[in-house]
C-alpha cells in the first residue's frame, strides 16, 4: 500500500493520554468546548483526533476554529475505509464520491484513468479492491497532483483532463473516473466557507450550468476507450439528465446510477446506442 494511505482505524481512546493529570479530563472538555463554540457539529470526534495527531495542538485548534477543514490539518481524508492523503489547497475527498469508487470497482477494470484525480481517492480505493489494476491519474493542479502520487501506486501526471496521456493508451482503457468541478458558476458563493476559501476554485467551479469540463470529458472519452469500455462523472442529482444527454451526444450510452449519497452517470463507449438514457436508483 502507497504511503500516505493507510486503512482506518481511530482509537479516540488516545485522548486520555493528552490529559495532564490521570482523569482530569478538564483539557479535553476545554478543547471540545472551542470546537463546539466555532460550529462543529462532531466536536467531540474532531477534538480526539486532533488529539492523536502530530501537530501543535494549540495551531491546530486554532485554525480549526478559524475554519480550515478539519482533513486539512489532520493530513489525511477517510475514503472508501481508506485513510487517504490531502493537504491545505487540495479538494477534500467526499463521502459521496464513494459511489463512483464502487462502480469502477464493478466494472473490474483492468486500465482506469482517473481524470480531474485531485488527491486520487477513487483510484486509492479501486488499486486496494483490485490489486491488479493498472493505473494512470491525472490533475491539472500541482498541489493535487503532489498528493496524489503519495495515495496511489499507478503513474500521476500534472495534465489539463487527457492532454497528457500517452498515445499507447488510446483505444485501451477500460473506465475513465473523472470527478471534475460541477458546481454552476453562479452557486460557487454560496457553498460551506470551508469550501469556498479552502480549496480551489478550479476544484469547485464547472462553469455556467456546472458541466464545462464534464462535456470536454466526454467529448474526449471515445478516443482513449475501448469499446465496452466506460466514462464514469458525479453530478448532482438535477444535473444528471443534462451529463447523460451529453454523453449520448459524445457517443456514449449513459445510465445514471443515485444512491442514498450521491449521482454519478455512467457511459458506455459502443458503436451502436440503441437505448435512450434511463435511471437507475440504488437503496
Ligand atoms: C471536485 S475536485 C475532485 C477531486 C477528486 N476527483 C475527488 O473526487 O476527490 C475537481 C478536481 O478537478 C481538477 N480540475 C479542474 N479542471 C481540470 C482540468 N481542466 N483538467 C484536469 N483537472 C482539472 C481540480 O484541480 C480538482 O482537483
């Protein structure tokens, strides 16, 4: 397993041991307190990992408290029961994504490319259910990329979606995951602040109806797929109708697939699209 990626296993236990004195567990109190008055809503979680973690303790509440994503000063995201690898101005891995992750590993691929990878947490999750896949990820931002090569085994590349991937790859790749920005231009200012003035806009910002760089993905798709193989996107759930109908019009035949966290579209590169895109919902 690549460094930096390494499974879950939080022993808020540890908390104890930061106590000054066995069973005053005023200092705790005092740090859950803070966090809970600087609106964390997990605060008692928050504060036994902040606990365990090597930081100053003192900096790190501080900035918690300031508003910096909690997975940014700890270092790591949980992913997929994966603890995956992020720093300050990397897109945070969702829960929610966790569903693109689990239909690549469907589709067993034996070649994914990972597009718009950011720290790399679909590929992460799919090398450690599929010890035998070849990989290749991409990001157009640098700091995401530096991530990304600590989280996964296959080749990181710093590229603008497939402007970069060798030609030998064309025609060969079983799944493209790509998980591109799609929030619309005009709701950008109005996510989480955590969001907004922690990661980068390039991570969050898909453009006017927030499908931009998905259309380009799909658009691109069909030259690096071999038939029968599949583009896989997250959307929201109203965009989803929109991304199926532009995978149809770039030569893919798309399914949507919601579960209880998220959307994603899948799309199959085939010569023949017989069927008009349909909906499929998961419990
Ligand atoms: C919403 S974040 C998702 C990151 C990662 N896929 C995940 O699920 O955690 C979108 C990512 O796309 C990258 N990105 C945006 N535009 C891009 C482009 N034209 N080419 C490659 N990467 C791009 C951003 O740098 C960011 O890392």
């Amino acid at each position: 397993m690549p460094n930096g990626t390494i499974p879950v296993g939080i022993a808020p236990s540890s908390a104890a041991t930061w106590n000054a004195e066995p069973g005053d567990t005023a200092p705790m109190t005092d740090l859950v307190d803070r966090l809970r008055a600087a609106g964390c809503v997990f605060a008692e979680e928050e504060a036994a990992l902040l606990l365990e973690s090597d930081g100053d303790l003192e900096e790190l509440v501080t900035r918690r408290c300031a508003g910096e994503p909690l997975e940014h000063l700890l270092g790591w995201a949980e992913f997929a029961g994966l603890r995956v690898a992020v720093a300050p101005g990397v897109f945070v891995p969702r829960k929610r994504t966790e569903l693109m992750a689990r239909e690549t590993v469907a589709l067993r691929p034996r070649l994914l490319v990972e597009l718009c990878c950011g720290a790399a947490a679909v590929t992460a999750a799919v090398e450690a259910a599929l010890p035998e896949v070849r990989t290749w990820v991409a990001d157009i931002d640098r700091a995401a990329v530096d991530v990304a090569r600590r989280n996964v085994r296959g080749r990181v590349l710093i590229s603008d979606l497939d402007a970069a991937l060798p030609a030998e790859l064309r025609g060969r790749v079983d799944v493209i995951a790509c998980n591109a920005p799609y929030v619309p231009t005009d709701e950008v200012a109005h996510l989480p602040p955590e969001a907004r003035q922690h990661e980068p806009r390039r991570a969050l910002d898909g453009g006017s109806d927030g499908l931009d760089v998905i259309r380009r993905a799909a658009a691109r798709a069909g030259l690096w797929l071999r038939p029968g193989g599949s583009l896989i996107v997250e959307t929201s759930t109203a965009q989803a109708p929109a991304a199926a109908a532009a995978f149809y019009a770039a030569g893919l035949r798309p399914r949507i697939v919601s579960d209880r966290t998220g959307t994603v579209v899948l799309g199959l590169s085939t010569a023949e699209i017989a069927e008009p895109p349909r909906e499929v919902a998961r419990s």
